[in-house]
C-alpha cells in the first residue's frame, strides 16, 4: 500500500450533527482500524503519550493485536491525546485523501464528543472550560483568585484534592481589568506609519483579556506605532476548552454568535487578529470544519490572521517603521497549534525583521496541551513531553526564550527547572520583543 499523496491533505467537516457520529460500536470499529494503521506505521512513537502509550498496549497484548484491546485501553490511548494535531500535520502520511484516510485528533475529538453527550465529561473539565465565567469572576475577585492560584501556595493542595489539578503545575493570574475595557488606552495610529490606513479588531481571547495581557499590549503598540488602527473586542471564548472536552454542540454555536459579531467590523475594512495561536485555529480551521457552508463563519476565516502571520503580512505589504538594532540569541518555541495553521514559522519570520536579532527554532511540543496539563494525573507525563523542547531551547544559551502559546511559555519554564537548567523570568510571545526593539 503506498504512503503519502500527491494531492494536498486535506481535512473532512465534522459530522456532530449526525447520529451515526455518535454509533459506539462504530466508534469502536473506527478506533481500531486507526489504531492497527498507526501500530504498523509508528512514525508518531516521539510527538506524545498517545502513541507509545498505544504501542506498549497492544505490544503488550495475548496476541499483540489491536483486537486484544480493551474499552479501557482505548479510552488510555484518547485521554493521552492533547489534540495538538502535529500526527495530522507533521508525521502521518495516511491523511486524506489517502485512501486510509486517517485523521487521528478528530477520532479522539469524536471520543469525547461521544463521552460528553453521555454526560462522562468531568467536573474539573467542565469547569475548566467555562473560561469566561471564570475570567469575570477572576478579574472581579482577583486578589482572592490569584492568592488561591498561587504557586506552592496553601490553598493548592485542596485544589489539587479536590478538582485534580497538580499543585505543582503554574496557573495564570488573573487582571483586574479586562483587556477588551481598556480601549480608551489603546493610542491613535502614527499618520505616518507604512501601513496608515489598515484597521485591526484584535480578539482578546479569554487568555489574553482575562490573564496575560503582556502581548495585546505589546501587539498595540506595535501595530499603532506602524499606522494601524487597532480596536479591541471580545465577544466571547472561543471555545477551544470546550472543543477538547468533545462539548462541540457549545462550539458551533459560539462560532456562530462571534462570527455575527465580526461581521459587522469585516464590512468596515477590519482584519481580525486574535491574541493566541489557539484561537487563530480555531476562527481559521476549526469553526468552518464544524459548521461547513455558514457564510459568516467563512468569511471570518479569510479575514482572520494569526498575530506573528499579520505583522510579517504588513512588513511585506506595506514595510514597518525601522527598528532598532538587537543583537541577541532567541530560543523560539514554535508553538503545536502555530504549527497546525500551515503558514510556517512566522515567529521565526517575525523576530528576523529585527536586525541583530538571531532566532533558533525549536519544533517540539511543550507536553502542555491546554488545561489537560495541569491535572495532576498528566502534569509529570507534560513535563516528561515537554523535555526535549526545552533542551533544544536552552542548547544554544540563548538571551531570551519566546513561544506564541501563552500556556507553553509557563510550562517550558518548568520544564526547564526539571532538567537543571535556570529558566529565563518570561517566556513570552515574539510580539514583546519587537516591541522592546522599538523601545516600547
């Protein structure tokens, strides 16, 4: 059987509205035929748990056959997957249309689908993905909510107890103002910025409107200083905690009620630029997968731009204001969901603009994985994962370390401290070093 295509690979709409999608005895003939292709191929054995945790399995096996597998075992195998999608994008060469036509983070997409309408979705999960509840009640109650949060303090042994999260993994701290209220702040653009004229919504995120918000104040001023005009929304979550959680019915209709939102801004001349590469995927990829031929949610698509991909955009549509001299070594975490847009390393493109500047790339995962790596029962297999990301970022000693994940940068700092090596005090998005080249 041949590997590979001449064809592009290509991604199938989401059946969740379909009943058969969820049929568990075809669920379980689908995750065996899939797990049989990867058992024989194996080229995923180093990406994450999932898959060596599948190959010992069925290794392990009375007959070493996929078919010995239990309902437990399958279920190890979809708990492990942290839907990074780098199987799909980077390694698997049975991805449609192959005739195999494999696509394993929707088959485990599919799994918890199934296993949240049976209402087997925990309560932490669940919690968890209510991102904006817990970011309006974080920003209101945030010297209580970081106190509670905080890093070896003595309120996380009970989180730990009582919700499963390790007391050991970082969790953000919370503002106590929103990004998206903070628009009287954002500056006119520079009239004499290259690109005067060019309007940006930049999409809070949850992330980036309820917790870090370095980068979307970094993004500002660069983008203004450049003559963008730049305005800040957040109508709401995305939704990609709830997408892991297979709570897709939740996703589709914030696709919907945020495309809406957007649509009005498209029609004025904006671009849509969302804070977190978590978010890009999901407006760009994602939502159309789940609601195929919904005009709106289309059209946000294409106008939407990834932040690193839009200041590369501009440097080449318009030129930038010239930047400063940098000279330093930058150890560049290409994040697992910048990496499944398809684009290329823009952080790379982004941090090349700066003169001096001398970026390194790292293309391993940082084991993070969302919220499925601070639970307590995945935090040592996210720091065991992350590892080999983080020797490579530190191999050549670089001045500063930066990732597009907002989650991964924490993790890797971590990670880093497991291994011996003294971490840098941020790892944050590329954004705030050009930023800092602009001396901003």
């Amino acid at each position: 059987m041949k590997e590979g295509s001449l064809e592009a690979p290509m991604r199938r709409p989401i059946a969740w509205e379909d009943e058969n999608f969820y049929d568990e005895a075809a669920l379980d003939q689908e995750l065996r035929r899939v797990f049989d292709i990867c058992h024989g191929c194996r080229r995923c054995f180093n990406l994450c748990n999932s898959f060596p945790r599948l190959f010992d399995l069925v290794d392990e096996s009375p007959n070493e056959s996929v078919e010995d597998l239990t309902a437990s075992d399958l279920k190890a195998v979809v708990d492990d997957c942290t839907l990074c999608d780098m199987c799909f994008m980077v390694k698997c060469p049975y991805v449609p249309p192959h005739e195999f036509d494999l696509d394993f983070p929707h088959l485990m997409l599919r799994y918890r689908a199934v296993e949240h309408r049976k209402g087997q979705t925990g309560f932490a999960d669940e919690t968890l993905a209510n991102t904006d509840r817990n970011g309006k009640l974080g920003a209101a109650l945030s010297g209580a909510a970081n106190f509670a949060t905080r890093q070896g303090g003595i309120l996380r042994g009970a989180m730990q107890a009582t919700l499963g999260i390790d007391k050991r993994a970082h969790l953000p701290a919370y503002e106590d103002v929103p990004l998206a209220n903070k628009q009287a702040l954002v500056p006119p653009p520079n009239p004499d910025g290259p690109a005067f004229g060019r309007k940006v919504a930049i999409y809070a995120t949850c992330f980036a409107n309820f917790n870090d918000q370095t980068p979307g104040e970094a993004a500002i001023k660069v983008l203004t200083h450049n003559g963008v005009a730049v305005q800040i929304h957040y109508p709401e979550c995305c939704g990609m905690p709830k997408f892991e959680n297979g709570d897709l019915g939740a996703v589709a209709g914030a696709a919907e009620r945020v495309a809406a939102y957007f649509a009005p801004l498209i029609d004025e001349g904006f671009e849509i630029v969302p804070l977190t590469t978590s978010c890009s995927l999901m407006l760009k990829f994602e939502w159309p997968l789940l609601q195929p031929g919904h005009a709106q949610i289309q059209r946000l698509a294409e106008n939407t731009y990834d932040l690193s991909q839009y200041v590369v955009l501009l440097a080449k549509e318009t030129g930038l204001m010239p930047i400063s001299e940098m000279q330093a070594k930058i150890g560049v975490h290409f994040a697992c969901h910048a990496r499944a847009q398809n684009m290329g390393p823009k952080a790379m493109e982004l941090l090349k603009l700066i003169p001096g500047a001398d970026p390194k790339l790292t293309d391993r995962c940082s084991g993070h994985g969302g919220k499925w790596g601070i639970f307590a029962e995945h935090f040592d297999t996210a720091i065991k994962v992350g590892k080999p990301a983080a020797r490579q970022l530190a191999k050549d000693k670089p001045d500063l370390m930066v990732s597009e994940c907002p989650l991964a940068g924490p993790h890797l700092k971590q990670v880093l401290e497991s291994v011996g090596t003294p971490p840098p005090e941020r790892i944050g998005h590329p954004i705030e070093v050009l930023a800092r080249a602009y001396g901003f």
